[in-house]
C-alpha cells in the first residue's frame, strides 16, 4: 500500500482546455475539399498524396494507421485495399475493432477512381493508395505526414484547429446527419463497444437532427462547386498551355542562351497567358 497514494497532487488537463475530436472536424463538406484543395493547390507529389488521404479518411472513417496500409494489388478479403465487386473496401481493423470494411459510397467509388488515375499516372508501380514521394513510392506516405499538412491547411482554410482524427469524427457526424443510429455508426468505423463509446468520443446527437427537417451533411461540396480532385485536372491544362507556349516562342531556348532557363522565363511567359489559364487554374480559389 502506497501511503502518498491519496496525497499526490491530481495532474491533468482543465476542462476548459479539453478538445473533443467532433471539435476539430470540418464544418460541412465545402470546408473538407477546400482543405484538400489548398493542399491540392500547393504543388507536389506530396501534397497531392496528402490531400487524397484527407478526403479518404473523412470519407471512410478510418484510422490514420489503417488508411496508409491500403494498397492496390490487394487480391482477397483480409488484405488491406482489397475492393470487393466496388461494394466493399477491406481493411483489418486496429484495436481489436470489429467490420473489417468500409462500404463504397458514390462519394468514395468517385474518390477512389479519381486516386486510382492519379497514381497510375504519377507512380505506376507503387502498390500504396498513398505513396511515399521520398522513395519513388516503394514505402507509403509516413505517418504523421497528413497531421502536420492539415494543421498548416486549416490555419489558412479554416482559421481553426482541425485534426486527422477530427476526419474520422467527421465521418460520424455525416452519417448522423443522415439519420444512422450510433450502433450502426460504431460498427462502420469499428469501435467493438457500441454506441456508447461513440457518444463519449464523438458528443451526442444535436437535437435538431432529430427532427424531420433535420439538416444532412455531405462528403462532398455543394451542388455548384466541383470535388477538390478536379483542380488536378485543371493544373494539368494550364501546365500543357504553358509548355506548349514555350515550344512554340521559343522562350526556353531564348531563355537558356542567357543563362536563365525555363524556370526562370516561366513567369513571363505564364503573364501573358494569365487571362486564359489563370481563370481556369483557380476558379476554384477565387
């Protein structure tokens, strides 16, 4: 028996400083691809690769651990990735967690094959869905990767706190929106404990979604906005334009006569296109 048992000072955080997950989960599905298109936006293989794992797991609920574990040349159940006639995405569980998989939504089947073009054509061989730039994608992204780029994201997007495990609060808080109950929600991201776990970890149901009228939420934006893979598209166009306005000026031979190069010339020729790629590169931004 310890006698200072009793007598030691109570250590821990002050109610008013405690965040709750649903606290820093994005608002709507306009803030979730707003956050993905600014990662989008910021160029690189990287922040491509982040920016489709943001999307993924708010739109999955999975945990961060299992999501950089999915891999494309899974071929049967129990195997990380493993898609099931486009029904059925399989994941084992971590935790001890229960539903080894995650049912495809058109959300996630759009999400999906927006990943699968992206990777086949940036790198082929990887069998991640969320490869490594670091080592031509032999290894998936590392594990607090997506955490830091989210907080960086969300200063910018969201002027709030937002957090990867705030993407798995915002996949319950979707699916309440859609009048799901919380056992069936628990059971969805795999918490063996029921819904009373989920009310502890991810608050209880507003009110107001109980109600007839109740608001439902999306994973993905509005009617008018397009998803946040679609600037992938466009940066694409717009990079097609330029190159192909430097053939033909030949700037970039210019350029390197005067020991400036492409990089260097890239801006002036980028001015005189600004009026027709600028619209379309970021409409979406603007």
């Amino acid at each position: 028996m310890n006698p200072l048992g009793d007598k030691r000072p109570k250590y821990g955080p002050k109610e008013k400083d405690v965040r709750h997950c649903y606290q820093t989960a994005p608002l709507s599905g306009d803030e979730l691809h707003n956050l993905a298109r600014h990662l989008f936006l910021a160029r690189g293989h990287r922040s491509e690769v982040l920016a489709f794992q943001l999307l993924f797991e708010a739109m999955t609920g999975l945990r961060r651990g299992e999501a950089v574990q999915m891999r494309w040349d899974a071929t049967s159940r129990g195997q990380f990735g493993f898609i099931e006639r486009w029904k059925y995405l399989h994941v084992p569980r971590e935790k001890g967690g229960v539903a080894p998989w995650v049912e495809i939504h058109p959300a996630l089947k759009d999400l999906l094959l927006a990943l699968k073009s992206w990777r086949d054509r940036r790198y082929p061989q990887s069998p991640w869905f969320f490869p490594s730039c670091y080592d031509e994608g032999r290894d998936p992204v590392e594990d607090g990767a997506l955490g830091k780029a989210l907080a960086k994201a969300a200063e910018v997007v969201a002027q709030a706190r937002r957090t990867t495990h705030g993407l798995r609060a915002f996949y319950v808080t979707v699916r309440r929106s859609q009048g799901v109950p919380d056992q069936i929600i628990a059971c969805e991201i795999g918490h063996s404990t029921g819904g009373t776990t989920l009310v502890k970890a991810y608050g209880g149901v507003p009110k107001n979604w109980y109600m007839i009228d109740h608001p439902e939420l999306s994973w993905m934006p509005s009617a008018n906005q397009p998803p946040a893979w679609a600037v992938l598209a466009q940066e694409q166009t717009g990079d097609n334009i330029i190159n192909l306005a430097l053939e033909q000026d030949g700037v970039e031979t210019v350029g390197k006569a005067v020991g400036k190069g492409k990089t260097a010339v890239v801006a002036e020729v980028y001015k005189s296109l600004w009026e027709m790629v600028g619209a379309v590169r970021f409409e979406s931004t603007s």
